[in-house]
C-alpha cells in the first residue's frame, strides 16, 4: 500500500491487521479474564511462608504461580497490540494501562517468592527440583538461584515491585510525545509527486528519495520539531537513565551495565569488546562514505545523503504478497516446514500490515504463550528494505513459534541477545537469494544495488547500532560518576561520536545531534547492542548453514527451539558460534570491508 495520506485505524481493511482472535476473540472475553488475574494471585500469594514445608507444597505453588504469570501475560499482550495499534484509540489505551497496573500489583503481591526461595537451603531446593514431577520448573528455579545476590528481602522487593508502572513514565511520555503528539504536527512535504505527510514513519522514505532536496527539506523539517522539545525530551532520558541506574544500585550491581548483563550471563567483556572491535574497524566505514560521495555525484556529502540508494535505475516497487514470496523462496534452506508455517503466517493475521493513524513506528514481533507471534509493519510499496523488516520480523515470530512449542511456559521465553540473532539470519537469507538471482541474470544495475543495500543493512546494524550502544554506556557512566544529563550534555556527547563513525567525508547539520534524544530504544537500556552482536553471529551461522548439511541446520534449529532453557552464549554455541570471542564481530567487519572492496571496483 502507497498513499499521501495515512487513514484512521477504522478504516483499515480487516485482511490488513492482526487477527488477535487466537489470544481473546472480543474486548469483553479480555475483560472477564483481567478480572480473573487477582484471584490467581490470591491463590500464589496462600503459599505465603510455606514455600520451604516440603516438595510437594513448593510444587503446587509453582503450578499456581504458573497460571497467574500465563494468564497475567497473556491479558497484558493482547491489550499492548491493541494499544500499539492506535495510541489515538482512548479504549484501548485504558485496557493498556488497567493490564499493566494488574501486572504491576501482581509483581508487588507475589514479590515474597523469591526473597523467600532464598530461605530454602540451596541443597534442598536443588534436591527437590531434580524430581521429576519438577521438571517444567526446574531451569526456572536454577535461574533464580544465579540471581540470588542480587535478589533483596520481602519488604525490599515489594517496594521495587511497587513502582513498576511509575517506571515507564519517562518510555511512555516519550511514545506519546512523539508518536501522537509531535507526529501530528510534522507537516507536509514537497516532493516530485506533490505534498506528502511527514511522520516518524514515512520519514524514512522521504530519506531515500532520489530527489536531494526532498530529503533535505524532509531532514530539516523533522529535527527542527525534535529541537523545539529538546529539552522535555533530554529530561525524559536523563529520567530513564536514572531508573536504570537507582535499579541497579538498589539491588547491589556495581552499575547500571551489570545490572543489564548479569541475569543472562553475559560477560562485560562482550559489550566493551564489541566496541573496540568496531572501534578497530571503522576505515572500511568511513570508505564507504567516500565511495557514497563520489556516487552520488556530491560535493559534499551530508547526513540526509547516507540512505539513499546508491543505484538509481533498480525498480524496487515490491507488493505485500509478493514480499512473502521472496521470503519463502530465501529461506529456503530452513526447509518446508519452516517457509510454509512463516508465509502462512504472514498472510494470515500474523502481521499488521501499514500504516495508520496513531499507529506506532517501525516494526516488531511479539509473541506470548498463548496466540500467534505477531508482527507489527509499517509496510511500504516502495521501499524495498520493508521486505527485509518483513524478513527480520519474521525471524523472530518463527524463533517464538519454536521457542513455545517445545518448552514448558515458565521457560519458554528466550532473550534479545538471541532473538535478534534470528531475525538477523533471515536478512541475510534474503540478501544472498536476491544476490543470486540478480547474478544469474546478469544484471549489473541490480547486483549492485544489493552490495549497496547490503553495505547499509550491515552498517546499519553492526555499525550504528555498536555507536547507540557506545552512546547509552557513556551517558550511563556519567551519571554514575556524578554528572547529570542536561540537552546540551548529551549532544555533544552523541555530536562526538558521529564526527569519529562518519569520519571526514561527512558534513552535519548544527541539529544532527538531535538524532540521539529520537531513539526509542534507548529507552530499553543496553538493548541495541544486541543488534550488533546479533548480526554477526547470523551472518556466521548464516554460512554454517548455506554451506553445511542437515547437521549444520539441525544445529541452527536446536538453537530455535532453546527458548529460555539455555543462557544465551550457551544456545549460540550449541548453534556453533562463541560469541565470548571476538572473532564473529570481526567476521562480521570484514564482510564489511569486502562489499565494500566490491561496491568501489563496480562503481568506478
């Protein structure tokens, strides 16, 4: 779907959105079951100080336990995609906020478990949970135990538990301010084809236009709107960073960072090598952005200049349905089982497909226990890189299918750090099925246009996300060492690190650095990381595969199906890659450096 205007949300056709019929049929079948929510945790909460009586008390609170947090999950997803669907939508934003407030007092209620599970003697409690009869919990208690110097007392974890919801005020000011407020005011547009609307969404089309002035206007106008709100803007992240860094001083964690990694056993290592791997390799980078300036015919490169595609004649106008057919075919070597439950999917009230009215940016896949892996796209026509959002979502969506259903619930959901190894791996499944057939072709124009994209696909998510992620750790550390966060601060903070990924070839706007208080994701502390860590085990894998046999792919599915019931640098190993080394980062720049080695001799 291609229009100049986006429509409200009633006037989508229903073969367009999620079918959420496979969580709750009707609004009302939701409400009988938020109300079901509190007398489970009554149920839990009669366990109060009898968790350590015998075996057989533990395990009938662990089954109670378990269908309070099945039947808590499952009302705060279905009202989430609702809400995320249309914040405008008033109705579905209370459900929103009635689930997350029964979500928060459910933790508060139940925030006795495990401050009282630490009473237990661990060789007892280790004893019990090898019976059998233990077995959909036992990887859960083991996960407990590795957290237990960081778990507080009753009265402690009550209070944490109590400001859940006041938490996410600074997330959920943000999405409001930008996704609804701010996002009426963007404006139009000039372009080639008359006026369009410029929003968090469609900003990333006009950044692609051909036309520079487009993209210049479109640049210009956007960032003077986030400049205008700065400063709310900056408080709300100082805001975020401070949660993050009073949770993890509460708890005992020796800083916010540690806080992040600890639970899933990764290693600091991993996220400061990251970046000084990065750091070792950003000369491939900064060629790109020559070789972009020359192909473009710039004098000077700016930062409205670094998405266009660099090859002008490739049609890339690429329907929905036609979308979910190249994903079939280039996920190919996953096999049918795999290709046939993903595109029956896509097409079939998995995905909410465009935009609309309130609707939120990007895209994502949430899964829960209960219903089908949703995706939400913001599906465009015309921009070719929304086939690999498709693609990347669809990674996820098909790792939560697997994930639910060869895991028990209370170990069923996997982390970030591998779930963005998924959806990484489909990208690039995409990208060598494309590449293939435009060689067998023999069409120049559009091998070339692959390398591009795929140059800034990899950018996009090894570089990019390592500089969000170096950004986030330096805003974090100054606040930690005693410095607040002011607009000003933080701008030049992120104004540096673009000066040093970019390099020399780049001229910046005095508003560019507006560009760090605009990601959502920050807001998600010490997530985008993973985005960095996860293309390079993907493409690594990605090889494994294409290259190996049934047992390579076997490998790659053993990792699908984990769930939560390995850690994750265990689950990535068991795929067959070491991600404590630094040598798939490094794989990962170095196919870098090689498109680019190609895109420079193609583009002479």
């Amino acid at each position: 779907m291609s229009t100049n205007t986006i429509p409200n949300r009633k006037d989508v056709p229903a073969t367009d959105k999620w079918d959420l019929s496979s969580i709750y049929k009707s609004d009302s079948e939701w409400e009988e079951a938020l109300k079901e929510i509190e007398p489970l945790t009554d149920k839990v909460s009669a366990f109060k100080g009898k968790l350590g009586e015998s075996s057989e008390t533990l395990l009938a609170a662990f089954k109670a336990l378990e269908e309070a947090e099945l039947k808590v999950e499952t009302v705060y997803h279905y009202a989430s995609l609702c809400h995320e669907a249309d914040e405008d939508d008033t109705q579905a934003s209370d459900r929103n906020g009635r689930a997350l407030m029964a979500y928060a007092k459910m933790q508060a209620d139940l925030s006795f478990l495990e401050p009282e599970l630490q009473f237990i003697e661990e060789k007892t409690l280790r004893e019990w949970i090898s019976k059998p009869e233990f077995a959909d919990y036992k990887i859960f208690v083991e996960k407990l135990l590795w957290v237990k110097p960081y778990i507080l007392s009753e009265k402690e974890e009550r209070i944490l538990s109590l400001q859940t919801e006041a938490a996410q005020t600074a997330d959920n000011a943000f999405s409001v301010l930008t996704n609804v407020d701010m996002n009426k005011t963007f404006g139009m547009v000039k372009t080639d084809d008359g006026e369009k609307q410029l929003t968090e969404t469609t900003w990333s089309t006009f950044m692609y236009d051909q036309n520079r002035d487009v993209r210049e206007r479109a640049y210009k106008q956007y960032y003077k709107h986030f400049e205008n709100h700065q400063n709310t803007i900056a408080a709300l992240y100082a805001g975020s960073v401070n949660q993050d860094i009073f949770n993890a001083r509460a708890r005992g964690y020796k800083s916010a960072l540690d806080s992040s990694l600890y639970g899933q056993k990764v290693p600091e290592s991993v996220y400061r090598n990251l970046i000084e791997c990065v750091h070792k390799n950003l000369e491939p980078l900064h060629e790109y952005y020559t070789i972009r300036k020359k192909a473009l015919g710039l004098n000077e490169l700016r930062h409205y200049d670094v998405y266009v595609p660099l090859v002008k004649s490739v049609e890339t106008k690429t329907s929905y349905d036609e979308a979910v057919e190249l994903c079939r075919k280039a996920m190919a070597p996953l096999g049918k089982e795999y290709t046939d439950r993903l595109c029956d999917g896509l097409k079939n009230g998995w995905v909410d497909r465009y935009e609309n009215v309130g609707k939120r940016g990007g895209a994502f896949s949430s899964g829960c226990y209960i219903g089908n892996p949703y995706i939400l796209l913001n599906y465009d026509d015309d921009n070719i890189r929304d086939v690999f959002t498709m693609a990347h979502e669809g990674g996820h969506s098909m790792h939560s299918w697997y994930s639910v259903h060869n895991n028990p619930f209370m170990c069923y959901d996997y982390t970030i750090f591998e779930a963005e190894v998924a959806s990484t791996f489909n990208e690039e499944l995409l990208y060598r099925h494309l590449m293939e057939e435009a060689e067998k072709k023999g069409d120049k124009d559009l091998v070339n246009y692959l390398l591009s994209m795929r140059a800034s696909d990899i950018l996009a998510t090894l570089y990019r996300q390592t500089m969000f992620a170096e950004f986030e750790l330096k805003a974090h550390e100054l606040v930690e060492n005693g410095t607040p966060l002011t607009a000003e601060l933080l701008r030049k903070t992120y104004r540096e690190l673009l000066e040093l990924y970019f390099g020399p070839e780049m001229h910046f706007e005095d508003n560019s650095d507006m560009e760090g208080l605009r990601i959502p994701h920050f807001y998600s502390a010490f997530y985008v990381y993973k985005y960095a860590t996860g293309i390079s085990a993907a493409l690594a894998l990605a090889k494994r595969v294409c290259n190996g046999g049934d047992a390579e792919r076997e490998d790659y599915f053993k990792f699908l199906k984990s769930g939560g019931s390995r850690y994750p640098i265990e689950s990535l190993r068991i795929a067959g890659v070491d991600m404590e080394s630094t040598e798939p980062v490094q794989a990962a720049c170095d196919e870098f450096r090689h498109i680019i080695e190609q895109l420079k001799e193609n583009l002479k």
